[in-house]
C-alpha cells in the first residue's frame, strides 16, 4: 500500500516536468515557424493536444496570439536547452 501511495505521490511531479519540457518544445517550434500541425508531427502528439498547450502558453504568459508567445520567448531569451533542464531534473 505505501508503495502505491508513494508512485502516486511522485507521479504528478513527473508529469509536470514532462509537460514543462513539450511546453519548452512546442514554443521553440512555434519560434521556428512550425505550425500545429507540423508541431503534433515532431511531438508524437494530436493536433488538437498542441493547440490545447499553446493556449496554456498563452494564457500563463497573458498573450493573446502566437506571434505574441515567440515575441516574449524572445523577449524572455527563452533558449535554455532541454539538457540543461535534465541536468536538474530527473525524469527516469
């Protein structure tokens, strides 16, 4: 039962930095000019999956258009690289 409670416990965590790292994906994608599709394409994911995240995007960086979102990633100089975030984060 422990043993239960505790993959329950670490679970959430490892699925808010998997989310973390598509969200980092899909905004340096966006930076490259790729479209939904072509996002759900690289990703492995649906389409409808990348408009819900680039709406979350949006929404957590209080913008209102894709333009928008790569304009502050710019702004922001949000380049850091996905192996700098696995330094620090163990997703295994």
């Amino acid at each position: 039962m422990c043993d239960l409670y505790e993959r329950r416990r670490i679970e959430p965590c490892k699925f808010a930095l998997l989310k973390m790292r598509l969200f980092y994906e899909v905004v340096m994608l966006l930076m490259n000019g790729k479209d939904t599709k072509d996002i759900a394409s690289e990703l492995f994911l649906s389409a409808w999956t990348v408009r819900n995240y680039i709406h979350m995007i949006m929404r957590k960086l209080n913008v209102k258009t894709r333009i928008d979102v790569v304009n502050m990633a710019r702004k922001m100089e949000y380049v850091w690289r996905v192996s700098e975030l696995s330094r620090w984060t163990d997703l295994g």
